[in-house]
C-alpha cells in the first residue's frame, strides 16, 4: 500500500502539472474570484488553472482513494468522519505561474486520523518533486542544482511592512544567512536541504498539507510561530473554517520550516510579531 501511495501521488501531481501547462498556453480567461464573487479583476488564468486542476485531481482520488474525503482550495471540503482526507493546493504560487517563473505547482497531502501519512510538492517548470509516505520515506526527483549560500527566506505579503526591521533581525541572529522574500511552495527548498528555513505567517491547511510528514521523514522543525509541531490536524476544526469561506479563516496557518539548529533563534526573531499571529492562528 506504500509503495502504491507513492506512485499515487506522483502521478497525481503530474495530472495537475499537464493541467497547468495547457492552462497557462492558452491565455486569459475572466471569471469570478475566490474571496469576491462579484468581482473578475483578481480572476484570470491562474483561476481557471487552480479550478481545472483541482477537478483533474478529484476525479482521479475518485478513482484511486474512493474512501478518502477531499479538501480543496477552490471548490471547500466534504468530510463524512471516517478521519480519511486528501487536501489539495492545485496550484501553489499563482504570481508565479502568472509570469511563467518556476516555483509553482500543486500540494497533496493524505491525512487518516489527523496524521499526515503522504505527501507531494511539485514544481512544473523544473520537473522537480519531492514525495514521501510513512514507510516508503522521502524521494526527492528532480534536477541537480548548484550550491546555493547559506538562505532563509519569508513571506513578503505580512511582512511586507516590517520587511527592514525582520530582516535586520534574521542578520542579527545569523550574520551568514542570505535572506529573500519568496512565494510558492513554501518550505519546498528548506526540504531539499537548498535552504535552511522558510517561514510564513497565514497559510490554510492546504498549503501546508505534506509539510508535517516532510519534516518528520527530513528530521526537520516544522512548526509554528510559538515553536508548537504540525503533528495532528484535526478535520472537523478545519472543516469549518473550509466552510465559513473567509480568507481570514481559512489561511490561518502560521508555519516556520527549518533546520533544528536555526529552530531557536527563529523564535526568538518572531516574538515581536506572536501576538499577531496568534489572533491569525486563532479565527473562529
């Protein structure tokens, strides 16, 4: 059954990268946008591309995982209590695929009692995967790269205001870190061992699915802001955020991936910013 998890996940995160790729040729499209049915001007390719993805891979856990539930992104979540769920991000880092830069692509993770047992991160562009279960361990398939310095990386959205003062932070605590703002698949480097940590303030469960696994088969800190492991997630919490349908609920995910040297001293880095994230983490 691992082996076939395994080879379940690549497969389905080639099925939204083929997705992706036809979307992206085919230009601009005007539809309604996900926080504001009313409005098209934050709606173009990128949603036809998460909305046609996620279908292509909920008809192919229909056919593969009968018995899971599934989370997505663009079209909520159905849960009937089995504790069996795949959460779906068809399209991570859509200003990315926007502008045809690598970095993008889908996130599964499979979850049976809260526990992450599967996963998957895929960067179309480059062809690069990382996929793991709880007993086939951590692949990583993918392009050889060259050596990178020493990097920690953020998202720039919340800190976009308090980008001088955080990084002025970081190069205090870790005068050799190279620090940059990134979006899209978040913490995908810090797994590959290109980077050291990555941290984000608000992400929804679905951007974070395959990170508990990855960190636990890395050896790995995945935590959030007041250093508390991703271990269980809990369906029925977060289906009700998936049902209210507000950003504010859904993305409420504060999350630091990192090598467990750097665990520490990114704490340390983040107290300025716990009560804040605590009221993001805390929504309902």
């Amino acid at each position: 059954m691992a082996r076939q998890l395994h080879e379940i996940l690549v497969t389905a995160a080639h099925i939204a990268a083929d997705v992706h790729r036809r979307v992206f040729a085919q230009g601009g499209y005007d539809l309604p946008s996900k926080f504001n049915a009313g409005s098209v001007a934050a709606a173009d390719v990128v949603t036809v591309a998460d909305k046609e993805s996620e279908q292509a891979l909920r008809n192919y856990f229909a056919r593969s995982m009968p018995e899971f539930n599934i989370f997505g992104e663009e079209f909520g979540a159905e849960y009937n209590g089995n504790g069996k769920v795949i959460v779906i991000d068809p399209l991570d880092g859509t200003a990315l695929f926007r502008k045809g830069i690598p970095g993008f692509g889908p996130i599964i993770g499979v979850y049976d009692d809260g526990m992450n047992i599967g996963g998957v991160m895929h960067d179309v562009l480059r062809d690069d995967t990382i996929v793991g279960t709880l007993t086939s361990g951590f692949v990583h398939c993918g392009p050889r790269v060259d050596d990178i310095p020493p990097t920690a990386s953020y998202d720039g959205s919340y800190f976009l205001s308090k980008r001088d003062e955080l990084e002025r932070r970081i190069k205090h605590a870790f005068p050799l870190l190279h620090v940059s703002s990134v979006s899209g698949l978040n913490g995908m480097q810090v797994f590959k061992r290109r980077t050291v940590a990555h941290m984000h303030a608000s992400l929804a469960w679905h951007d974070i699915s395959a990170a508990p696994l990855f960190g636990r088969l890395t050896g790995l800190s995945v935590t959030d802001h007041r250093g508390k492991p991703y271990t269980m997630i809990n369906p029925e919490t977060e289906l009700k955020k998936y049902q209210a349908g507000t950003k504010a609920m859904v993305y409420s995910h504060p999350i630091l991936v990192c090598r467990q040297e750097y665990l520490e001293g990114y704490l340390r880095i983040l107290e300025p910013y716990t009560n804040d994230l605590d009221k993001r983490q805390n929504p309902l």
